[in-house]
C-alpha cells in the first residue's frame, strides 16, 4: 500500500475505495446483474482468497464491467480454495475451484462478459 503524503492523495485513494465497494454493493439491482461470490472462510482465505476477490475487483474495473462482487462464507470444499461462485441473470451458479489471482484476468474475460 502506497503512503499517503498529500491531501491530493488522500482524495484519490479515497474515489479508489469508492469505486471497489461499488463493485462490492450493488443495491438494489443484484437480480440484473452478474454476481460473483468469493468463499472467504479461513481456509480460503489461508489459500488466496482474498488476493482473488482483489484481482477480480481491480479486472472488472479495468474492463470497466457492470459485476457485483461480494464475500461468503466456507463453501465447504477446503482442498479447492479459492472458490468462486458466479451467477449470471436467468442461469444456473457456477462454481469455480483454485482461481489463483494470477489467473483471473483469463477468468474475467471469459466468464464475466
């Protein structure tokens, strides 16, 4: 994480968390949306879970994509974390297994759009 030396810094940092809830929490229109959900127990965490639901997050705001990202809980399958589920309007989940953060701009391309 960069330091922050200037009040210029701040407000960018600042409109960048802003940005990454959007993705996170999309009120009102979750149905519409493609929705993806990271397992976030301790043993996906304890895989890369984290630097996953961050990979995806920073890919969908690169390719500028209209996706809610979202945490859940242990999705019980301990040996493939980090687990991703995703679930597009008018369609069945779809759970993905050890989707390391290097591999997600190839996910994102094919599975988010």
């Amino acid at each position: 994480m960069d330091k922050i030396k200037s009040f210029a810094d701040l407000k960018k940092k600042r409109e960048e968390l802003q940005s990454n809830l959007k993705l996170r929490e999309s009120g009102d229109n979750v149905e519409n949306m493609i929705q993806v959900k990271v397992a976030m127990g301790t043993c996906g965490i304890a895989a890369g879970a984290k630097a996953t639901m961050e990979a995806i997050i920073n890919e969908c705001q690169k390719q500028n994509l209209d996706v809610v990202v979202t945490q859940t809980g242990c999705m019980g399958k301990c040996n493939a974390e980090p687990m991703v589920e995703v679930k597009k309007p008018g369609q069945d989940s779809v759970v993905f297994e050890n989707l390391k953060a290097d591999k997600v701009a190839d996910f994102v391309a094919k599975n988010l759009k």
